[in-house]
C-alpha cells in the first residue's frame, strides 16, 4: 500500500450521475480525488489503456468510459456450506429436505473442510468484485460442542486471513431447537469468540416466539445486531416478523434487525401485504431478498400458478425499508448454482421481481452495493474522497450493458493495489498483502 497512487480519467459512476465521466485519485488505498469532468477527455499522456490482455499497467488509467461500482457487499452467504452439493444432496428439491440433510450430515464435516469451503468461496467472490461478505453459520447445539463451534472457529480463522481483501461478518444462527440453558450457554460462547451478531430461523421453530425470545436476549447482552431467516415459505398465514417487529420496537433496537426471504409476504393478499410492510417499516427493519435461492425452492407445492417466492422487492423499498439483494448458498442442498456473483445476483432479482426500467437497474445496483453496505455497517464505503480505495471497474459503459453483457472481465481495486487472479489449480492460500495473491476464479470439485 504505501504511497502507491493512482489516477483514472473517463469512469462512468453510475451510483452517482450515470450521465458524466469522473476522474478518481487515490493515494495509499484512500480516494483524494472524486471528480465529475467536463466531458470525455481525449487520451493523453500519461494516462494508458489496458493493455492488449486487458490488464492495468499504469498507475494512471484511461478507463474509456467503464462503469465502476465500489466493491460489491453480499450481506447474506453461506459459506460454511457452499460446494457441499456432492456430498449432501436434496432429491426433492425443498428447503425441508435440504435442511434435514444438512443437519443430519454436521457432524461429518471437519474443521478444516469448512475453512476450505469458506476460502475458496469468498475468494472467488472477491474475483467477481466482492469486497464484504455477512456469512450465517450453520450452528447445530444438539450435534454437541466440538460441531456448533468449530464452525466457528473456521469462521474467524478465515476472517483474519482475508482481512486484505475482504470484510467478514459472521453470524451464527441460534437453533431452532436450541432451548436449553446449556444451548444457549453454548451460544454465548460462539459471541465471546467474536462473531459479529446473532443469527437464525426463528419461523421453523416449534416456538417461533420463544425462539425469538432469546435470540433477542443473547443480541441485547451482547450488544450485537441481529439477522434472521424470517418467513422463509409459501404460505400467506406464516407472519412471525410481525413479532420481531415488535420485539425490535419494544428493545429499542431499530436499524439493528434484518429479516430475509419474507416471502410469505409475496403469497398474501396486497392489503394484508402492505399492513405487514408498513409495520417493518415503523420497526425500522432493514430487508434482504434471496432470490436465486427462492426461486429455485418456493412454490414447489404449487401444481399450477406456480409462485416464485420472490418477496415484495418494489413495495418494501418503496415504503423506505432498506432493502438488500444477497446470494444466499452457492452449490449446496439449498441451491445447487450460484457463484458469489452480485451482478449475477442483481441480474436474477430483475427478473425475480419484474425489474427492468431504468430506475429499476439503479435500485438494483445500490441493493448490490450500498444497501447492504448500510445494513452490515461499514464505515468509509463508497467511492468518495476520505473512503477506502475499494472499486471494481467492470466492461461495461452503462447499467444496461452491465446487465445484458454480465461482463466476466472486472479489474479489481483493493487497498491501494490491483489484485491479479491465478488459475484455480493455483489453491486458496492467500499470501500477505504485498506480494501477489491467487484466488479461485472457477471452483474444482
Ligand atoms: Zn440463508
């Protein structure tokens, strides 16, 4: 990092003004610089293009009028279980069966596997542009202590190593079956090993409200925010946000509680829908949208009329909820596609919830960036002078573009360097910052 420096001229900034080119300067991995220019500026020295493989070489860079964004924040991964597809299968395809196989399969999975697949998986994310991840961890209290906690300790050990490159949030989900005071003693021992919230599925709990009960405890004498798989079904009846909206109101911990999938909400009639929307909204909930995952395994009781299971993307931002677009797992019982992809993401959502007009690509660019950077609280985002240097310049001259073309090539900006990728056989050791790093771009299984 150092004194490194550079200088772009010709971006296009869509998350500001979609219509003008900026200049950025950026000097020891902060913006100094964030300037809208009077115009296409023609190319001269000392500014270079890409060169003919389409690498930087410059430390002054004519982008020709490529999109940047800052670095993507995926608020909501499973990247304890991502590639477990192969040994954990679902035949039926439902989050039922995908959740009795997961569990039954706990205790087979190492340590080391788990921090294998947390690697590989977040580094790959980082390669399509990912800067902050909030992964939920999979916490099983009932399989015993040596399970529910060493996917813990992966989690931090991971955390640290890619510290460089990334942003990692761990929140592990209290069980659904946790009630017990040594589960819940087992809990608190995961918070004071440092994850970052309290996680959960508090809608399958045989005591939904109980359930919600003590995840709020566990949140409030630790202090620690709070983010839940919440209504995570087809049936309209199923509202237990209702009741983490007011558990939020009443602990006075509005801004702190996120609640995903919610697409029971998209099965209600729109009244009740928006009676329920404008409850969250009073609570200060923030959302997240899961809909690769959801499209894949709502609706799968439907024999006609079938229902995506998408959520009220549209009504929800509308009635100022923030609301977030997220991966959720990648090649697992869950979902067996996905790559840690946000604009693949995005692209999904579009489709997902009928997103498409001009307006809609911008909403769908902050929910990928922003949004979620809000949600998971980071400090100093964006590409704005005095923030961290974090930018991934994608080939791509407009939002339309971006969404048609999904452009595989993307350059990297990240702590006042350029990151390179190696070919996956390359591994997932990440070396210290400073020298070249390696980072899957495809997985291997
Ligand atoms: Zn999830």
């Amino acid at each position: 990092m150092g004194n490194s420096r550079l200088t772009i001229v010709n971006v296009r900034l869509p998350l500001a003004d979609e219509r003008l080119y900026y200049t950025l300067r950026a000097e020891g991995g902060r913006w100094t610089e964030v300037a809208a220019q009077d115009g296409y500026l023609e190319r001269s020295e000392p500014y270079a293009p890409f060169d003919a493989e389409g690498a930087v070489r410059a430390e002054c860079l004519d982008a020709e009028g490529k999109v940047a964004l800052p670095g993507f924040a995926d608020v909501h991964m499973h990247l304890d279980k991502a590639f477990s597809l192969p040994k954990v299968g679902n035949v039926s395809g439902t989050l039922g069966e995908a959740i009795a196989n997961y569990a039954a399969s706990a205790g087979t999975f190492s340590k080391e596997e788990i921090l294998s697949r947390i690697m590989k998986t977040a580094l790959q994310a980082v390669s399509y542009g990912t800067s902050a991840i909030r992964t939920h961890l999979d916490f099983h209290a009932a399989a015993g202590r040596r399970v529910a906690l060493q996917s813990v300790e992966a989690a931090l050990e991971a955390k640290e190593r890619l510290a460089p490159y990334l942003e990692l949030q761990i929140f592990p989900m209290f069980s659904y079956r946790s009630s017990t005071a040594s589960d819940v003693e087992l809990f608190e021992e995961a918070l004071r090993m440092g994850v970052t919230g309290v996680g959960g599925a508090p809608h399958i709990a045989d005591e939904p409200e109980r359930n919600i009960d003590l995840i709020f405890s566990l949140a409030e004498k630790f202090d620690r925010p709070i983010d839940l798989h919440t209504d995570e079904t087809d049936d309209p009846e199923m509202k237990t946000v209702l009741y983490i909206a007011d558990k939020t109101t009443a602990s006075g911990y509005g801004g702190r509680v996120t609640v995903d999938h919610l697409c029971s909400l998209a099965s209600m009639p729109p009244a009740e829908a928006a009676s329920v929307i404008a409850r969250m909204a009073e609570a200060k909930l923030s959302a997240v949208t899961l809909p690769a995952a959801n499209l894949y395994l709502q609706g799968r009781g439907d024999s006609a009329a079938v229902r995506r299971g998408v959520t009220r993307v549209k009504e929800l931002a509308a009635a100022g909820i923030p609301i977030a677009t997220a991966s959720d797992n990648v090649h697992d019982p869950f979902h067996p596609f996905g790559r840690g992809d946000m604009l693949q993401i995005a692209l999904i959502t579009a489709y997902g919830a009928h997103m498409g007009a001009p307006s809609d690509l911008r909403l769908l660019l902050r929910m990928a960036t922003e949004i979620p950077a809000s949600i998971m609280g980071l400090r100093g985002y964006g590409i704005a002078a005095g923030n961290a240097a974090d930018l991934v310049l994608l080939d791509a001259v407009t939002p339309d573009e971006l969404f048609t073309k999904l452009p595989d090539r993307r350059w990297i900006y990240r702590a006042g360097r350029w990151l390179k990728f190696a070919p996956p056989e390359a591994g997932w050791e990440v070396p210290e910052l400073g020298e070249q790093w390696t980072a899957y771009r495809r997985y291997g299984l």
